[in-house]
C-alpha cells in the first residue's frame, strides 16, 4: 500500500487550524509532526506549506523551491512576499484564511501535471536568485553602493 496523499511536519500554537485543514481536505493525510529532515522529501513533494504568522526570511520556502515544489504560504509582512511570486511560482494566501489555504491546496492536487510544469520550473529558477552566487553578488552591490554614498558624504 502506498503512502498518505499529504504528510504534514511540524508542531506548534497553530494545531487546532491545522487539524481544522486536514479534516476539510478529507484525504489519506499523515501527521508526522516536527522533523529534523523534512526537507527530504522535496523531490517528491507536489507541495509544500508555510502556514505561520510570521516568518524573517521563509528559507524552507525556496528549499522547497529549489526542488520544484511548489510552495502555498500565508502572506505575512517580511518573508513570503518578496519570495514567491503569487500565481508564477507558488500562491500567497491571505493570513489565517484556512479556507483560502485548502483552495489553493485543491487546486494544486486536481491539477494535470503538465498544467502545473510551468509553476514548478518557475519555482525552481526563483530558488536559483537565493544561491550563494547570486547572494554574494548582492551583497557585494549593497556593500558598493554603502561605500559610494559615504565616499559622496565625506
């Protein structure tokens, strides 16, 4: 017999919502609760799910990313938003919207995969703007441009 249609890791304040979900989605779901390598399962994950209220930078989103899961997250003020580009990449709910979250995750399972080859590779290719090469260069430009401005100034 074949595994659960959705395993969900983690664990905290946020289990009543998320039991909430998992009963509106009626599927074979399989709690597994906080895991130290989650992100194992990326390369055969259709998904993933950033479901807390505030994030500083989402790193497991671009993980999962970087894997062509498609990630589904609430949209929460830093993080999320300057990742996953809603509809291009992944979807951005809005916050605590359980209702919004199950849609989003609907419409992701019912879907061909063909339909959703496109999201995935753009998933994929946003991951890449997060590697070491091209964070370094980033920094290396807001550094520049630091020593410019307090060139110009002095």
């Amino acid at each position: 017999m074949g595994g659960p249609d959705l395993a969900a890791f983690g664990d905290g304040a946020r289990e009543g919502p998320r039991q909430t979900l998992l009963t509106r989605l009626r599927g074979n779901v399989e709690l597994r609760w906080y895991s130290d390598d989650a992100n194992q399962h990326d390369d055969t994950a259709s998904f993933s799910l950033l479901t807390s209220n505030n994030e500083a930078f989402g790193l497991v989103l671009v993980e999962s990313m970087g894997h062509g899961c498609i990630p589904i997250s609430y949209d929460m003020p830093y993080g999320p938003a300057e990742i996953i580009t809603d509809g291009v990449d992944g979807y951005l709910v809005p916050a605590d919207d359980i209702d919004a979250l199950a849609a989003a995750i609907r419409h992701i399972t019912r879907a061909k995969p063909a339909e959703l080859a496109p999201m995935r590779e753009a998933a994929y290719r946003r991951a890449l703007e997060f590697n070491d090469e091209h964070t370094t260069a980033r920094w290396a430009e807001a550094m520049n441009e630091a020593l410019t401005a307090k060139r110009t100034t002095a």
